[in-house]
C-alpha cells in the first residue's frame, strides 16, 4: 500500500500543543502538523529532519491502520525499540485514539540515550494527557540487546537497524519475534536502495564526507533473516510494503535547515564538519532551490498465528 501525506505542517511547541493535537478529531489532526515536540530547548538535528520529511507521518498512517485491526482484548501492550525523542509514538497514539479505536493502549518505550529519554518521558506524560488516560506508556532506558523483553501484541523498529550488527540479525530479530503474543506484529522499516533519493545523496557523498567506505545497512540486508526466521516457524506469516516519503531540502528558503539535513543524512554534527569540496559538491547538485528527495522505506510485517491455525 502506497499512502500519500498532503500536509506535514510545522512544530507545534510545548506540552500544550501536543495536547491540542489528541483534541482536533480525526480531520484536525489530518491537517493539523503532525508532529509535535515539548519545549526542550534548541532542535535536534533529526528534529529539523522531520519537520521537511513526510517519512514518520506517513509510517505512522500505516501502523496505525495495521494496529486498529488487532484483537487483543481492551488493552494492547505495544514495545517500540529505539524510540528516541518519541515523534513516531506521538504520531501513532494521535492516530489510535482517533475514528473509534476504543481500546487503551501501553506502549514500552525503549531507548539507550539518556538525553533521549528526558525528551521521552516529556512526550509519555503529554500523550496520556492528551488521551484522556486511554494511552500510558512505560519509559526505559536500555538498548535491545540487554533488554528482558516480556510479551506484545505488536513491537516496532522502525530505523533501528542500521545501529545493529548485521552479522546479528538473526538473533535479534529472533528474541523480538519469540516476545510476540498469539496474532501479535513484529514492524521492521528501513530505506530501500532503490528508487530512493535520499540513499543516493548518501552514497554519492558519505565516503568523501567521512573518509570511511560506503557501507550503509539497508532493508534489503535484514529481509534475508527476518525470512529464514518465518520459514523456520509455521506460525509466523510475513508480508512487506513499500513506503514512499519524501524530503525536502530548502537551499533557497531555509538554508540553515538544508545544510543541517545534509549534515545529518552524512553522520556528520554540522554542515561544517563537512569537508569544503562536498559541500561546494552539494551545492552545486542541490543549492539555489528548495529540492524535493524521494525516500524509499518498506515495511516487514512479521504475524505470529494462533496456535490452533497452524
């Protein structure tokens, strides 16, 4: 399923924004900015990212409509793996509690960085708020290595990957799946190679930003294990969906945030530290006008059956 955002809108500031955004209906919160951040002092590089990108907005649609179908009684226990400042959980909890979804829903917020987490726990508080109590999340601070997983109806990693170790993917994807209940998701998004802009900035550019070979993970590098996994097991199905997004970069009208994309997409903190001939390079590809990027995402959905259906 191809979904199409028509409008990403700008930061609302504060806990009382976030707020706003649960209060809009169904309609306010399709037109109204869809992300929303608590006033935690200057933006994050990524932060600037998802204000000119429809990649989260656009995840979180699919989510959204994948988990509303989900039986799990009145309550559904959702992890999500690296939720970082929890943009994509804001998301995803605005668009449950909209159109009917009556169940109440705890999200397990597992992130490693600690300044992540303070945000984290701002948005947890914001969102149950917001709600009503129908949304209640747990905030945790670990990686998903040492993490005691228990049992969800759904687990999220979406753009975790390329913070694991390939020659491990089979058994992390594997702990994630056996934390799966009957009828629960595993959700894995990554970009694609393919057809994707962004990915391509990113290869022509990392190896001179950083001096280091270009070697980045895509999804197509964990689809083989998370595959031998389900052949491995009858009770688990997979499916996988393309995602298209898209990322602005606005040389001509917000300059400042073009270069901070840029930088970020390149791993690098500033457009500064970027070396003088890849950013005169940049500039010549991209600068004078606001450029549009494709970004190519797909989406693994692994389903664990019921024990009586296999």
């Amino acid at each position: 399923m191809v979904l199409q955002v028509e409008a990403i809108g700008r930061a609302i500031g504060g806990l009382e924004g976030l707020r706003r955004l649960f209060a809009q209906g169904d309609e306010g919160f399709r037109d109204a900015p869809l992300y929303a951040r608590p006033e935690t002092g200057q933006e994050a590089p990524f932060e600037v990212v998802l204000r000119h990108s429809t990649q989260k907005p656009i995840l979180a649609v699919e989510l959204a409509d994948r988990l509303s179908r989900l039986d799990g009684g009145n309550k559904l226990a959702i992890l999500d793996i690296g939720s970082s400042k929890g943009t994509l959980i804001a998301m995803l909890a605005g668009r449950l509690t909209r159109g009917g979804f009556d169940k109440r829903i705890q999200f397990s917020l597992l992130e490693p960085d600690e300044s992540s987490v303070q945000n984290l726990r701002l948005y947890a508080e914001a969102i149950q708020d917001g709600s009503g109590g129908r949304v209640s999340s747990d905030v945790i601070q670990s990686g998903w290595e040492e993490f005691r997983p228990e049992k969800y109806d759904a687990i999220i990693c979406s753009h975790v990957i390329y913070h694991f170790d390939p020659r491990r993917f089979q058994e992390l994807f594997l702990k994630m799946v056996s934390a799966l209940k009957p009828e629960g998701h595993l959700f894995v998004s990554a970009r694609e190679r393919g057809g994707n802009d962004v990915y391509r900035l990113i290869q022509d550019y990392k190896t001179r930003a950083t001096g280091e070979s270009f070697n980045e993970i895509t999804i197509e590098d964990a689809v083989p294990a998370l595959e031998s996994i389900v052949r491995a097991d009858p009770l688990l199905t997979i499916e996988q969906n393309p995602l298209y997004a898209t990322v602005v970069l606005p040389f001509a009208s917000q300059p400042e945030d073009a270069q901070t994309i840029v930088a970020f997409f390149l791993q690098r903190p500033s457009w500064g530290d970027l070396p003088p001939q890849v950013r005169e390079g940049i500039l010549h590809d991209y600068g004078g006008s606001d450029s549009v990027l494709t970004q190519a995402d797909r989406l693994v959905d692994i389903i664990r059956l019921p024990a009586d259906l296999s």
